[in-house]
C-alpha cells in the first residue's frame, strides 16, 4: 500500500492582510470559516491501448480560515495519492495592520515606492508608512533574497549549482525610503534604496562561478500633477549605481574629487557602472475623449534589485487616444509607439519596433453590434554591410478581427448570435529566413444560442473552421459543437451537456477528427453542502500516427461543505 502524506501550504505569494486597528473594537476576536471537498475521480481507456492516466484517483482538501481580530489566515490543506511532500505552514506570511495615516508592514510584503526604485519587489523584513495631511513618508527593511548554498561539480569546477539545478545565491539585505509631500492625483516623492549581498551568507567560495556579492543604490524622483481637472503631467526617474562584486578594489578618490557627493553615499568601486531611467506622460482626459503622449528612456546599465525585470537600453515614444460618442454607441480608440534599442551605442546594429493598434466598437441598437480591432507590430534593423542577411531581423506582424453580436429578448425567449472572423499574418521579410517562418491564420466561428429564461433552459449550437497557411503545408480544422444548460426553480439543481467534433486536414486531405462530450450535474444538498457528479469522454482518430487513436471515459465525483 502507498504512503500517504499530508501537505500543508500557505503562500502569501505578493499578498497580505491589512487590517484597520480603528474598528479593532468591532471585530470578533476568534472566528473560523472554510469550506472542506472530497473528489473522487476514474480513468478507463476504452480503446485497449496505453492508459495515460492512474485508473483510480482521490483528493480531500480544505480550506479553513482563522480570523483574530479582523486579521484573516488563511490554510489550505492538500491529502492525496500522489503527494509525497511536506510543507510547513507560515512560509510567507505578512500582514499590514493600519491606524488612521499610519501603517505597518511585518513579514512578506511587495510594496510600490517607484517604478525604477522599490517597484514591487517581495522582502520580507518590516515597514512603516506615515500619511499625516500631506506628508507621505515610508521605509522598509528586509530580506530580498535567501542564501542559497551551492556544491562544487567536479565535472565542471567552474560552474557550480544547486541540487535543485538553481545557481548558489548570497543572502541580500537592504533597506528603502521615501519622503514625499501631496496627495495621490498631485504629489512629489524622493525614493532611495540601498540593498547589498551578505558576503559571509554561504561559505561556498564565489570564485568558482559568476555569483558574486553585489550591492546596488538607487535615488528616485517620482511626480504626478492634475492641472485644470484634465490635464495630467506624471514622471518617474531612476539613477541606479549597481557594483558587481564589492570585493574588488576602491577606484582612487582623486579620480571622484568631483563627484565627492556621490562617495558619501555609495564606495565606488572597479566594478561599479552608473545607469539612469525615466519615464514621462502628459495627457488630457474628458469624460468622451482622451489623449496621451509617453517616452521612456532606459539606459543599458540601469538595475535595481528592488524590482524584478527592465527592457533595458531601450527608447520609447508612444501615443494611446480614446474617443466615445453618440451617448456611448461608438467607441473608438487605438495606439502607436515606435521603440528602439541600442541607446548605449554598444551594438553593432539597432532594431526598432512600431507597435499600433485600433479598437472600434459600435452599438447600432439595443439588438445588434459590432467589435472590430486590427493592430499591427513591425520590427526592423539596420544591419552594416559586414553583417550577413542570415541574421538581419525583418518582420511585419497584422492581426484584424471582426465580431459582430445579436440579441432579442422577449422575456420568456430570449436569441443571441455571435460571430468572430479573424485574421493573422507573420510576414517576414527576411528573403532567407522567411521560408521557414512565414505564417497566416485565418479563424472563423458562429454560435447561436437560445434561452428560456423562466425555465432555466439554454441551447447554444456552433461552428468553427481554423486554416493555417505555411510555407512548407496547409492544414485546416472544421467543426461543430452543442452545449446545453439546465436548471431547477430553486437552483439546487443544474445539469448541463456539451458535445464538440471537430474534422482535420493538411493539404485538402482528412487526417484525422476528434470528438468529446461532457456531462456534469451539481445538486446542493443545502445552502452549505453540495454534490456534482461530470461524466467525460474523448475519442481521437489520426490516419498519419496510429498511437495517437484513442477514447477514454472519466468520472469524477466530488462533495463540498462550507462552514
């Protein structure tokens, strides 16, 4: 007989409490809901060949949540054949009770200083933020990233890894600020961050592979201004000093007399870089009309350990307009941006993309609309005349998709048609390349559905037809498909039917179909208890494989209880 084994987790994974100490007083001090669910699932492989799936499954699970005071901890609770792994509650837990303009922050957070600063980071340490009138203050202490110690693989003495095939890592500890005076449509904030890897974290020797002991500070300008209650100005600025490796040497400081300021804050060393980011919008906004304007400008160097990820040595302009009118029956709205890297000067070649889109939206009456929505993304280099075509990027990607929407109701009948018709293209314009990655896409469907509102009755009939164009072949799909919905006056009962088949082919030639049908019921036994029962089957047939025919049947049963 297996082992069975138990599984408790509770992650908080950039997710928290906050509690009101205000209403402390209104709060239960020890209160428990949940709920508890038992499936019970089978497997059959109806045509005799490989079973892909255990014949006979089983999961118990709850979720109970214990609330103390207003502040909610939340468990789930994992039983089953296949788990064979333990994990302690508590992993990452946080929790930001507050009181009037003040706020505290204690075990795992992400929090959102700037965008080029503290960008939503997860530490987990404790903070504190101070609102009082106009006065925005904040600071924060923790943990960025747990130590990770690695083991020397004598196969490869220069490359050491985790068992778990993730690199050694040292601990990084650090703190961040911010002082700032406004309100949330009009305010001025200054950020600083300073984070830095424990040297003594790991005794793993950090010569023997690339991890070294880093630290990185970081100044942020963040601003935002509402002028005439319609015209908006908001920027973020970053300039981020990043020292790969602090153990190396100082750089002189007659070298830095000029730059004296900067030594106060951060030592400079050999394999310190300098890097700088920034962003700014200027828009107008009505109640039926908007426009905006954007560029960005992200240097090569720019890092920040207090965010996770930035498309550096990028250049960005970019436009967005909206427009709505005849009392909301026709919105229109689109967008243009042309992006390029290479703002360093470091490469020997420079790619730029035009992104554009436009969405149109049209209601002629209360029955009948339209969406429309097209959009359009090229990318292209300037490659010298040493570089070879074979790796020239040239490429112009066209999206156009139309759906046009029906519906009448009568109150006890009710009729919805909806349509989609789209198109796709990837057109390379690499002569070379692009006989291996051309790429058009043509998808069209139509279901109708008919209701009975009073009766809880819903019959919805499609079609489906999908082609694909390649340079090499052809392959196209068509299809069918039936779902019906049944339910009970008092909504204890529901049950509901779904058939779908679908016919394959490459070159105008049959290859092969598929077809599935699902059942499913759910009764509630109660306003707390409830039962469903779902009965599937999947039946595959390719003339090209022979092992990929197959039909299987599932059941899966399962009863819940809240509390």
């Amino acid at each position: 007989m297996k082992k069975i084994y138990l599984f408790i987790f509770l992650c908080f994974m950039q997710k928290g409490f906050s509690q009101d100490l205000n209403n402390l007083k209104n709060q239960k001090p020890i209160s428990v809901s949940g709920g508890i669910n038992v499936n019970i699932g089978t497997y059959n492989s109806l045509s005799g060949g490989k079973t892909r799936l255990d014949p006979f499954s089983w999961t118990l699970s709850a979720s109970p949540t214990l609330n103390l005071y207003g502040v909610q901890l939340p468990f789930f609770f994992l039983l089953n054949k296949q788990s064979r792994s333990l994990a302690g509650p508590f992993q990452q837990f946080g929790v930001s009770p507050s009181y009037k303009w003040a706020k505290a922050h204690l075990g795992y957070r992400n929090l959102m200083f700037s965008p080029y600063t503290l960008g939503g980071r997860l530490f987990n340490g404790a903070g504190l933020e101070l609102n009082p009138g106009k006065l925005r203050f904040a600071v924060i202490y923790g943990q960025f990233q747990k130590a990770e110690m690695g083991y020397l693989d004598t196969n490869n003495p220069t490359n050491p890894n985790l068992p778990n095939g993730l690199s050694p890592a040292y601990q990084r500890n650090g703190f961040a600020a911010k002082l700032g005076f406004g309100t949330t449509q009009n305010h001025f904030d200054i950020t600083f961050l300073k984070i830095k890897d424990d040297q003594k974290s790991i005794t793993f020797p950090a010569d023997f592979g690339k991890v070294t002991p880093d630290e990185n500070t970081v100044i942020g300008i963040s601003q935002q201004f509402l002028f005439f209650k319609h015209l908006f100005w908001k920027s973020d600025i970053g300039l981020s000093l990043y020292t790969r490796d602090v153990r190396r040497e100082m750089v002189d400081q007659q070298d830095l007399e000029k730059y004296s300021f900067i030594t106060k804050i951060v030592d400079i060393r050999k394999g310190t870089s300098l890097g700088w980011a920034g962003e700014t919008t200027v828009g107008l906004q009505f109640n039926t009309f908007s426009i905006q304007g954007q560029y960005k400008l992200i240097s090569a160097d720019y890092q920040s350990m207090g965010a996770y990820f930035f498309n550096t040595d990028m250049e960005e302009y970019s436009g967005a307009a909206s427009i709505s009118t005849l009392q909301g029956k026709v919105q229109l709205s689109g967008t243009y941006g042309i992006q390029k890297d290479n703002v360093s000067k470091l490469k020997e070649y420079t790619t730029t993309r035009n992104i554009g889109s436009a969405n149109l939206n049209i209601q002629f009456s209360r029955t009948l609309g339209l969406s429309v929505n097209y959009s359009n993304y090229g990318t292209s280099q300037n490659i010298p005349n040493q570089i070879i075509d074979t790796v020239k990027i040239s490429q112009l990607n066209q999206s156009l998709m139309i759906a046009p929407r029906w519906f009448k109701t009568s109150g006890t009948v009710s009729h919805a048609v909806n349509g989609v018709l789209s198109y796709q293209n990837a057109n390379d314009l690499n002569t070379i390349s692009k006989v291996r990655t051309d790429f058009n896409n043509i998808f069209g469907s139509l279901t109708y559905s008919y209701g009975m509102p009073t009766r809880k009755i819903t019959f919805t009939p499609g079609l489906l037809f999908i082609r694909n164009l390649l340079p090499i072949y052809n392959t196209s799909s068509m299809g069918v498909s039936f779902s019906a919905q049944r339910g009970s006056k008092k909504n204890n009962f529901n049950t509901s039917l779904s058939l779908n088949y679908t016919q394959n082919a490459q070159e105008q030639v049959n290859t092969g179909r598929t077809f599935n049908a699902r059942l499913n019921g759910t009764y509630r036994l109660t306003k707390k208890q409830q039962f469903n029962l779902s009965l599937s089957t999947i039946v595959n047939s390719d003339n090209k494989n022979e092992r990929r025919n197959f039909s299987e049947l599932y059941m899966n049963a399962g009863y819940g209880i809240s509390f």
